[in-house]
C-alpha cells in the first residue's frame, strides 16, 4: 500500500490536484519535445560546418536541454520549480543563436508558460474559494 492508501480514512475528501502545475508540466514536456527537434534541426543544418567537438557539443548540450525540461515538472512543486521553469524559457529563446527560428518558437514556447502559469494559478484560487463554498454549506446544511 502506499502513503496515501494507509493515511487514508473514511469520509476523507481527495485533494485537487493544483491546474498550474499540471498547465505548467504540459508545457514544460512540449518544450522538451521543441528542444529535441530543434537539436535535431541544428545538427542537420550545421553538422557539416562544425567539427568532431562542435557535433559532439551539440548534440550532448540539446541533449541536456530536453533532458532537463522533461524532467523539471517533478519540481514544479518545489519552492524553486517556477523559477527554474522561467529560466529554461529563457534558455529555450537562446536557442535562436543556434537555429534562428528558434527565436519565434521559443518565444511562443515562452508565452505558452505565462499563459499556463497564470491561468492556472487564477484558476486554483477559484477552485479554492469554491471548496470553501462547498465546506461552508456541508457544514450548515448536515444531511439526517
């Protein structure tokens, strides 16, 4: 059994699971399928014009940048997560020094986050106040 399966009891509500993290977690991993095909993109357009190093260097830092945006809603919920979801947007835009379209796409990635971010978090606090409600009126309205 798990942690939540043992402390559980009868009667008890479900938690809601917060809408910014889950907005946020979609567009971090659509980013990380972004940041593999870009790099994909890179070595096919410059992979001739760099050398063994220069290839090698691409191909392991687009590595690491998919990697890392695919990774990083696990710390979503960490006091540092929307930060660091903040930088890899920032980072995602610099990409454009590489392959200039990704200038366009990393800011459209970028405005996909700030969307995400604050309709989530707009919508948590209106899921808040409507459980509050909800308490509110179970406890004056208790069923026979």
């Amino acid at each position: 059994m798990t942690k939540a399966q043992r402390e559980w009891r009868p009667g008890q509500k479900k938690p809601r699971r917060s809408v910014r993290t889950m907005f946020a977690s979609s567009v971090l991993v659509m980013e990380a399928f972004i940041a593999f095909f870009a790099t994909l993109t890179a070595y096919g357009l410059l992979g001739r014009d760099l050398g063994d190093g220069g290839r090698a260097a691409l191909l392991v830092g687009g590595g690491v940048l998919t990697l890392v945006l695919f990774v990083a809603p696990a710390f979503l919920r960490r006091p540092w997560g929307y930060p660091l979801g903040w930088a890899l947007q920032v980072l995602l835009v610099a990409t454009g020094f590489v392959v200039p379209a990704m200038f366009f796409v990393g800011l459209l990635s970028a405005l996909a986050w700030w969307y995400g971010v604050r309709t989530g978090a707009r919508l948590d606090r209106e899921n808040a106040a409507r459980d509050a409600a909800q308490e509110q009126w179970e406890r004056e309205h208790p069923e026979g």
